[in-house]
C-alpha cells in the first residue's frame, strides 16, 4: 500500500493518507495535498509552505505506524545520553 505522509517543518509527521484519498480529495497532487495541509483547507493554493509530503509503501498501516513511531530514536537516544557520545565543546 503506498501511503503519503505530511511531515510538518521539525519533522514531525502530521497527516496520513492513502492513494486513493490523494487521488479523490487532491486529484493525485502531492503539492495540493502539501499546500493544503499548511493551510488547514484543500483549497488552498499560492501560498508559503513548510514541511514536505512523503511517499512510503508497506504491506500495511499496522507497518507504517511502527515505522513513523521509531522516527526520531537516534535523535532521542543521543541526546538522553543513551548511547555512547561525545557533545562538542562550544
């Protein structure tokens, strides 16, 4: 199943929809689909947008939310000291 995922600009992801949602509500337009989700309307058009839309295909939804649950690990990881590192001195 091929999903398209509205990260929002820190990342985070924030909309999740399917091919055929795409293709019913924004006529197979990823951009429409982006524009819309920063302005909160699918009618949107012409105007500033932060974040990005991503394509991702799994077998399932059930695959797709344990990949958008393990998003940011590394990140958490390294800067609760779960792992080994060494900050910069600044």
């Amino acid at each position: 199943m091929k999903f398209y995922v509205y990260f929002d600009a820190y990342g985070h992801a924030k909309q999740i929809i399917t091919e055929q949602q795409l293709a019913e509500t924004f006529h197979s337009e990823t951009n429409e689909f982006l524009v819309a989700m920063c302005q909160g309307q699918p009618d949107a058009a012409g105007v500033h947008c932060s974040g990005h839309v991503g394509t991702l295909t799994f077998d399932n939804e059930e695959d797709l939310q344990n990949y958008l649950a393990g998003l940011g690990e590394e990140i958490e990881g390294f800067y609760d000291c779960q792992s080994e590192s060494r900050p910069y001195n600044f």
